[in-house]
C-alpha cells in the first residue's frame, strides 16, 4: 500500500540493524573503529534493498528479505 501511494519504506530490521551490530562488536570485545565501520555499512545495504525493490518491483520489504535470506543460506 505505501508503495502504491509514493513512499518509501525502509523495513525496521534494515535500519535497526545498526544496533545490534554495535552491541555485538562490543560483546565480542573488537576496537570501536571497527563497530563503526560495519555500522555504516548499514546504509550501503538498505540502499540495495531500495534499489532491488525499484529493479523488480517488489515491495521494500520483500527485497530486504530476499537478501536477508541470500546472506543467510551457507
């Protein structure tokens, strides 16, 4: 439905991934510079979301799925 009316989601498990990321950084004792470095990466992978729901059509929702699922398959 906000696709069809113009807007842009961006799915909360994207954009909280920052988070979690950070904490785990943390948890597993590496330096700062490194949480921040794949925190910012954050972006680069909900503009791929973004851009995949564009190319098919699919609601931003769905991409972030697909590509969470790709990420995850050994």
């Amino acid at each position: 439905m906000l696709q069809s009316r113009g807007i842009l989601y961006a799915p909360e498990f994207c954009v909280n991934a920052g988070g979690l990321i950070f904490l785990e950084e943390q948890l597993l004792g590496h330096e700062s510079a490194h949480a921040e470095a794949r925190v910012r990466q954050v972006g680069v992978r909900v503009a791929e979301v973004i851009d995949r729901s564009r190319r098919t059509g699919v609601p931003t929702a769905d991409a972030a799925t697909e590509l969470a699922r790709a990420r995850l398959r050994p």
